[in-house]
C-alpha cells in the first residue's frame, strides 16, 4: 500500500509540475506575443505619422513655419530702402523670388527698380547718392526640409500633387512677402512694388494685396 501510494503521490507530483510548465510556456508564449503585437502596432504608428507628414495641409505648415523663422531678416532688409533716395527714372520696384533647383527648396529674392516697359532702370548720372539697379533682400532661405531616409516617400507624394504644391508656395511666397513689406512699412514707399517667381505670368502688388497679371502690371 505505501508503494502504491507512493507511486501515486509521484504521479500527481509530476502531473503539478507538468502543468506549472505548460502554464509557464503558456505565459511565456503570451508574452512573446504581446512583445510582436507592441512591435507591429509601433510600426503602424511611426508608418502613419510619417505618412501624415506628407499632406498638403502639413506641408505648408512646414514651409511657412520656414519662412517665418527669416521674416526678421527680410524685414530688416526691407526697411532699408527707406534710406535710399530713389532714381527718379525707377517707376516701380519688382521683388522676384528665384528658386533655381526646386529639390533643394532654397528661395532667394531680389529687388529690381524697373520703368514700366519691363527694362530694369540704372542710375545714368554722376550722382551716386540717387539708387537705381538691384539689391539683393534675401538668400538661400530654406523653406522645407525633408526627414532623412523619407526621400522617396516624399517625392513620391510631392510628384502625384505637385501643381497644386506649386500653387500653394507661390502664394504662401506672396503671404510672406507682403506680410515682411507691411511690417517694414514698405506702404511708406512712394512707388508701386510687386512681388513674383522668376518667369511667372503674374505678380502680387504688394500695395493692393492682390494678383495682377503682365499686362495689368507693365506698359509694353
């Protein structure tokens, strides 16, 4: 009888341990699992934050938080030019905006005093103290800066929207133009003053706040 008990006392044993095993595999195997579904919900966050990135709405938010951190500069460029005794030839000031390589996102502007027939207006005398010809108000302003290793994505959704990104940072160029003219009291100036991209058929009268085109702007 005590072997008999004992050899059921061993089987109930192993049958304990057997089962603090399996529930321990169990939990372990729980666990792992756990660890998988964290690491893959990760995943799908980070690829739905990046793909948030690409917007239209957050890309502009990008680019005009980029222009704003150089409005003090352009600004302050601009309220030079109260300085400046004008050449009486100049018979309005034209702000172009160059963007030479689009895939650096790099905005450069410069003033040009022009006659209303499109020639860009020297000073032909002897007095030095009248300003004619251009100035260059800003450069190499970064307007958008992409996130590393998130190039492709994001040519990707740039090509698939890009006239209407190219419509969008031609006004926001004009935004932020018109709104550093303001604030350095540009309306001060006498003469009329538009803003525009190199090559563009209209330009932002940065008196009126409003698009005109060639023929409204110019004289031919």
């Amino acid at each position: 009888m005590k072997k008999a008990s004992l050899v059921l006392f061993s089987i109930l044993l192993l049958g304990v341990l057997g089962c603090e095993a399996l529930n321990t595999e169990n939990k372990k195997a729980n666990s792992d699992d756990k660890i998988v579904k964290e690491d893959e919900e990760k995943i799908v966050k980070e690829d739905e934050e990046v793909k948030s990135l690409y917007t239209i709405d957050s890309y502009m938010k990008s680019v005009e938080e980029n222009l704003e951190a150089k409005s003090e500069t352009l600004i302050s460029n601009i309220k030079e030019l109260h300085k400046y005794t004008i050449y009486t030839k100049v018979e309005l000031l034209d702000f172009v905006a160059f963007v030479d390589d689009p895939s650096e996102f790099n905005l450069s502007i410069t003033m040009f005093s022009m006659d209303r027939q499109a020639n860009e207006v020297f000073n032909e005398g002897k007095d030095s103290t009248f300003f004619a010809g251009s100035l260059g108000m800003i450069e190499n302003v970064r307007y958008t800066h992409l996130l590393g290793n998130q190039t492709e994505d994001f040519w990707d959704f740039y090509e698939k929207n890009e006239e209407e990104i190219n419509l969008a940072e031609k006004q926001a160029f004009a935004n932020w133009a018109a709104d550093c003219w303001k604030k350095a009291d540009g309306q001060a100036i006498l003469l009329p003053a538009y803003f525009s991209l190199h090559d563009d058929y209209e330009s932002f009268d940065l008196k009126k706040n409003q698009w005109v085109t060639d023929d409204e702007k110019w004289s031919y």
